[in-house]
C-alpha cells in the first residue's frame, strides 16, 4: 500500500512539473480591455530635496498630477545642466540629453505647468539677446567713429536656447543659432506629432535628426548656401499632449524600426481632474519657484565648455562612474536584460525595437543620475552610486509606465475585433485555427490581411495565442502557420 502510495505521489510531482513547463513557455496573459491599469506610483524621493520642494510647490500652483509636474522638471533640470558634462561611459562619452514625453488628459493644466517652468528660460533668452544687440550697435558705432565707409553686416548671433516648433526648418534654424545646449518643448504635442516634418516623405529625415540629437552626434542642415554640418549641441525634448496623438506617435512604425521610441521616457499620471482643491495663497509656493527661477538662471549663465576658438560648440568635461555607482549600474543593466528576455515585462513592444530598448533604458539611468547629480552639484566630475541609485528608480518608473502605456496601445477596434474572434472559436468549441480559417469562416472584419494582421498580434502579446509552423507533409503541399489558444485562453473561454 505505501508502495501504491509513493508511486501516485510521484506521478502526481511529474504531472505537476509538466504543466509548469507548458505554463513557462506560454506567455503572459492579459484581459482583452480597453481600461487603463493605475498609474505606477512615482518614485519622489529619488528627485532629491531640491527638486522635489519645486515638483511639490508647483503642484499646489497648477493643481496638476504630481509625475506631471515633476517630469517637466526633470526636463527642464537636464536641459540646464546637460552642456556641463558628459559620462565616461565604456570607453567613450555618453552625453546626458534625455527625451521625455507627458500624456495628461484636456485640462490638465500642461501649458500652466510648461509655461511656469519656462518663465526664467524666457527671460534669459532675452537676456541673451538684448547683450548680442548691444555687441552689435557697438561694433556699429566703433565702425562709424572710425570714419569706416563699409557697410558692417552682423550676422544673427547665437542666443537661441529653445524651440517651440515642431517643423524641420524651425528646429534647423534653432540649431545654428543655439547657444549650445536646446530644449524643444511644447503642451501640445498634437501639433508637433502631426507637422510637416512628421508627413510619410519627410518623417524618417527627421526622427533620424532627433536621433543623432539624443545622442550628440553631427546633424547635416540643408541651407540655401548649402549643406551645412552642425556638431557639439545638447538637446532635450519635452512633449506634454493628451493620448491620442501621442499614442499615434508611439505606435508609428518608422519611429518604431529607426529607434526614436526606444530613447523617450513616458509618463502618462493618473487624473486629478474632478478632485482638485482651491487654493487663495500660494505666497510661500511662489516663493519656492522664485527660488527655481534662480536656481536655474545660475545654472545658465555658467560659462560653457566649448571647443576653443567657437562660442557654441560645446566640449563638456566627463563624470566618472564611481566603483560603487558601477556596481549599481550592473544591476539595472542586467535587470533590464532579463526583463526584456522572451517573458519580458516589456514584451508587448514590437520585437524588433527591444534590442535598441534594453540598452536605451539601462543608459538612461545614467543619463537621469547625470541631470540628478550636476543638478545638486554643477561643477561635479564624479558620479556616485547614490546618484545611480536615484537614476534607477526613475528609470524604472519609466519601463513600469513604458509598460503600461503600450498595453492600452492597440486601437478600439483592434480590441473588439480580438473579442469577436475569440467568441467565435467559444462558440464553435475550437481551440486552434489558420489564417485561412479567418479568411474563410472568420469575423467579416478579418477576412483580409490587413485586417487580421494586427489582431493576431495583440493575440499573442497579450497571451491568448501562440503560434506554430507545421511543416508540409502527407496531403499538405505547403508548411502553414497554426494558432492554438493557451492554456488561459482556454480556461477564460471555457474550452
């Protein structure tokens, strides 16, 4: 009888193990829906003391979502203290431009945020403008004094520090004439995604721009005079935009394949919309962001490193890793590599883009430890874990929301026509199918490739399906593709 027992026991263990093997090789699996899961809760102390003071007293003042308000000050933080130092990063430098990207819903308050922050940006532009105006009415009077017949035709200097445009010839002009360091910014995102340089003929020129922008390598401009090569500039984008357009942005499949997604960082809070206090004194919240306003004014008027000779091609000093920020590093970079593996938590991503994705995110947490670091101590030449380790919280707020945007990516109808099928094959008790099943017997809806294409992939980015190629064989002239249901589909569907 113990015998019997064992025996049962044993065979109990071996079933077990079986159908834990058949569960890991199946993916993870996600309800069909629309809904958006909670927002990640955003890592605030990795901010720092400073930074967090403005993020929290500019929330009492624009009513906003706090990431809304502390990403934009993220933004505007890494825009200021980019030109300052590069990270000696394997060999090379690695510059610290960083993309962000906001979605908040109509009302908001983004521009209110944007244009707070922006209001010590704006006044040193002007600074920066006024002085190049007097350079030049001086070098016209010296001209003058000196009974000098020719005509002195100054060209525009370079005062430039931020573009609101989204067109290639706003952004090329903003490039030659920029002070060294960028920040492209807007709380319209919508205007900037569907401009003329984002049409089918010009977007892969572009996206490519801002590629080798983020990553501080030379653009080519195209000029009247010619072709011009311009090098040495520090960029930061900031788009705040509702979903709609952003998700379209997103999901562009040129942006996509040339590796402009795989550099931005998403961040899409909660609502407060409906919730939001009144608040009659904000004096002691004003004076905190008079504080900002000088705060980043110094950091701006510190003199640049530029290549000698030039006054705006920058040639920044490097940050040194310290042993133990290495140490920290390692972990990001391995985690991220697990979790972009074959049961990734990003692996609703396209395939082809998570490559570029698992190197981009580990960098980034340098990228914001840099911005953090040179924040709290523009004049730093070390980068410390403690600083790393700040970096990779956010950074992994930034997968965790990366995540859940693109789980919410595929459009309404994708997600109805995924739901028809799969109450079809209920309703006929099958459990496999081909695509030429779809075409013949499927959802009117899906009897095209077009059509059916991308509900197949949200099928099996979200666990309902798995695919298999049978090869040809008796009475089958060609190998095909089969599509079986998971074993949670299946348990879903009540096959």
């Amino acid at each position: 009888m113990g015998n019997v027992v064992m025996l049962e026991a044993a065979i109990e263990r071996k079933v077990q193990q079986q159908r834990v093997l058949i569960a890991e090789g199946e993916p993870e699996f996600s309800p069909l829906e629309c809904t958006l899961p909670p927002a990640t809760p955003f890592p605030s102390d990795a901010l720092g003391e400073r930074l967090l003071r403005y993020a929290q007293a500019l929330q009492k003042i624009s009513g906003a979502p706090l990431p809304l308000n502390a990403v934009a000050l993220l933004a505007l933080a890494n825009f200021a203290v980019s030109p300052l130092a590069d990270i000696k990063f394997m060999g090379r430098p690695l510059p610290t431009s960083l993309f962000f990207v906001v979605i908040g819903a109509s009302g908001e308050r983004k521009s209110t945020i944007l244009g707070r922050l922006m209001a010590p940006v704006y006044k040193y532009q002007s600074r920066l403008e006024a002085e190049a105006d007097r350079r030049v009415q001086n070098d016209l009077d010296a001209a003058e004094a000196s009974g000098t017949r020719r005509i002195a035709v100054a060209s525009r200097p370079c005062t430039d520090v931020y573009c609101t445009e989204g067109t290639t010839s706003a952004l090329d002009e903003a490039l030659m004439h920029c002070a060294g360091r960028l920040l492209v910014s807007t709380a319209e995102a919508g205007i900037f995604i569907n401009c003329h340089a984002m049409q089918s003929e010009n977007k892969l020129s572009f996206f490519a721009t801002l590629s080798n922008l983020c990553d501080a390598e030379p653009v080519k401009l195209l000029r009247r005079t010619g072709e011009i090569k311009v090098s040495g500039k520090r960029l930061t984008l900031l788009l705040m935009g509702q979903l709609g357009p952003v998700q379209e942005f997103l999901t562009d499949s040129m942006a996509q394949e040339q590796g402009l997604i795989s550099r931005l960082l998403v961040s899409f809070p909660d609502s407060l919309i409906g919730s939001r206090e009144l608040h009659w004194s904000l004096a002691k919240e004003e004076a905190v962001m008079e504080e900002y306003d000088a705060w980043i004014t110094d950091i701006l008027d510190r003199p640049l490193p530029v290549v000698e000779g030039t006054v705006n091609v920058l040639d920044p000093p490097l940050l040194t890793l310290t042993p133990e920020a290495r140490e920290e590093y390692e972990k990001i970079y391995y985690k991220v590599e697990r979790e972009m593996g074959k049961r990734g938590a990003l692996r609703s991503l396209p395939r082809d883009d998570q490559n570029n994705l698992i190197n981009k995110m580990a960098t980034a947490s340098l990228k914001l430890a840099a911005t953090l670091q040179l924040s709290d101590n523009p004049a730093a030449r070390d980068l410390d874990a403690e600083h790393v380790r700040r970096g990779v919280a956010l950074v992994e707020y930034f997968m965790a929301e990366l995540k859940r945007v693109t789980r919410i990516l595929p459009t309404a109808k994708t997600t109805s026509d995924a739901i028809k099928l799969m109450e079809l094959l209920r309703s006929n008790r099958l459990t496999e199918f081909t695509s030429s099943w779809c075409y013949s017997k499927g959802p009117h809806s899906l009897r095209t490739q077009k059509t059916l294409k991308p509900v197949l992939h949200l099928l099996e980015e979200y666990g309902w399906i798995m695919s298999a190629e049978l090869p040809k064989g008796k009475g089958v002239a060609r190998s095909r593709r089969v599509y079986r249901l998971t074993s949670s589909a299946r348990q879903e569907l009540g096959l």
